[in-house]
C-alpha cells in the first residue's frame, strides 16, 4: 500500500471516528421525550472523549503519511 493511500485511508477514518461520537450521541437520546442542547451536551460527555483522541491521532498520522509520501515524490524528481 503506498503512503498516499495509507494517509487518506486515515483521514477518512478519523472522519469517521469523529462523527461517530455525534451519531452515538444522538442514538443515545434517541428515546428522550424532548431535545434540548444541554441534554445533548450530557450524551456527548456520556459518550466520552476516546473517539475524538483516537481521531485527531489518526488525523495526525494521515497527514504525516501524506506528507511523507510528497517528500518522497519530490526526492524522487529531484533526482531525475
């Protein structure tokens, strides 16, 4: 698998982890008798901080292997 494709593979999997917490969230609640913005503030801190954490590192290791995968690109012409 190359680096490019490992890098956007990431990205989109921290997208995903990142409104997985939301959609939870809502799944949650989806028995409340009334919604309001604080009820769903609860949820969201029921649902907790992992997926957010496990996202932003996914962000972070999928932009590093975007980045690796261009410098080698740019190695790879210069040396041409």
């Amino acid at each position: 698998m190359s680096h490019r494709t490992t890098g956007v593979t990431l990205i989109a999997i921290a997208a995903l982890l990142f409104c997985a917490r939301y959609l939870a969230a809502a799944i949650f609640g989806s028995g409340m008798p009334s919604w309001s913005a604080e009820n769903y503030r609860a949820l969201l801190q029921y649902v907790g901080t992992d997926l957010v954490f496990w996202s932003v590192v996914a962000l972070i290791v999928g932009i590093i292997e975007l980045a690796r995968a261009e410098i080698c690109e740019w190695r790879k012409d210069a040396q041409n």
